[in-house]
C-alpha cells in the first residue's frame, strides 16, 4: 500500500475526477430530478457496482487483456456504445409525465429502483474505458516492491469507489434540492430529459469512435 502522503494524494485525486460530469454523473442527476433523490442515489449505487465489476476484473487481469486485445475491446465497445444510444433515444422519445402539470412541490415521476439501479449499473459496465481508467490509474499508487499487486490494486480501486459513493450522493442531493427549489428547472425537466438523451447519445457515439488505447500499467 501507499504511503500515507501518496494515499492521501489518491484519494483527492480520485474525488476530483469524480466530480467530472460524464455519462455516470448525468444519468445520477437526470434520475434525481425526474424522480427524486432517492432514485438518483439508487442510480449511483448501481453504478458504484458497475464499478466493482470493473476493479475486479482488472486485478485479475481482464481488465490488461482487454486493453491488449483488439478483438475484445472492440466487442465491448460496441456493446457499450449501443446501450448509450439505446439510454440517449429512450430520452428523447419520453413523454411528459402527467405530474408535470401538477405543483412543484412533490411533483416527481414515480420511478421503478430496481430498473434505475440496473441503469446505472450497465451504463458503467459496458463502458470498456472505465475498465481502461483502473488500469492506468491505480497501479501508478502501487508500489514496485508490493509483494501482493492484484491485492493491492482490489483494495485501491475499493477506496477509490467507496469515497466515489459520496461524490454520487451529493450530485443526487444537489439535482433534488434543485428541483425542489427552482420551479423553471422542474417544469423544464420533460426537455432537459430530451438534452441529457442527446448528451447519451453523443456519449455513445464517441464511445463507439474511440480507438484501443494500447497497452497500459500491469497489475501483475
């Protein structure tokens, strides 16, 4: 493990890049404001076990596979990419929920969690460059001399999803007491879903035109 300076070092960083809005960060703050904070913090939570899918997989050697091996990368992103546009075009074609028409105060859609946990969940696993994100890095804070890599890389890639659970519970809480308190952002959310759609499938797009990064940093 790091010392308690290059620990300290990860774990702001890591907090950094997870406040960068990307598809995880919008799909969190979309679910908030169509259906509540409860649903938008049940959609990071899926999430964050999308992301434990990838941490382990990289520490047993998936994740360096995947970045060798055109073929598989290829594969996935092309999975991935589908489902973003599938999440973007399900968006755009929405249709304005009758509580739209109702008060500001507790007008939310009434959202299905098991399905907004399973959202969350797949729109982080099929994406082939978080797996990518792990693999180059976490090994950067590992140590050569680390006798246990794989271990060490499971338990940095925890710390690193574990603290990513606050960063996903504050955008929930930020997109609620938005929508609670801005009555224009509320009555807009029919077109700010359709932009977010837009947003998904631009993700996608650009997904489906990234190219395999190459080799990166072993975990071995």
């Amino acid at each position: 493990m790091p010392d308690a300076h290059s620990l300290l070092l990860f774990v702001a960083a890591g907090l950094l890049l997870n406040l960068t809005p990307g598809p995880d960060v919008l799909y969190i703050v979309t679910r908030s404001l169509r259906s509540g904070v409860r649903a938008g913090i049940v959609a990071g939570l899926g999430i964050t076990a999308g992301c434990f899918v990838h941490i382990a997989a990289a520490a047993v050697g998936v994740g360096a596979l995947m970045a060798t091996s055109t073929a598989l990368f290829t594969a996935l992103k092309w999975v991935g990419a589908a489902y973003l546009l599938w999440v973007g075009v399900r968006m755009l074609a929405s249709r304005m929920p009758e509580e739209d028409l109702l008060p500001v105060e507790g007008a939310h859609e009434r959202a299905d969690l098991k399905s907004v946990f399973l959202g969350g969940f797949w729109t982080n696993v099929l994406n082939p460059k978080v797996a990518l994100f792990f693999l180059a890095f976490v090994p950067q804070f590992i140590a050569p001399e680390t006798a246990n890599k794989p271990l060490a890389f499971l338990l940095l890639g925890t710390l690193f999803n574990v603290n990513a659970i606050f960063v996903n519970v504050g955008w929930a809480l930020l997109a609620g007491w938005t929508a609670r308190r801005v009555g224009a952002v509320r009555r807009g959310m029919h077109w700010l879903e359709r932009g977010a759609g837009a947003l998904f499938i631009g993700f996608g797009i650009r997904l489906a035109l990234a190219e395999n990064p190459g080799p990166v940093p072993s975990v071995h």
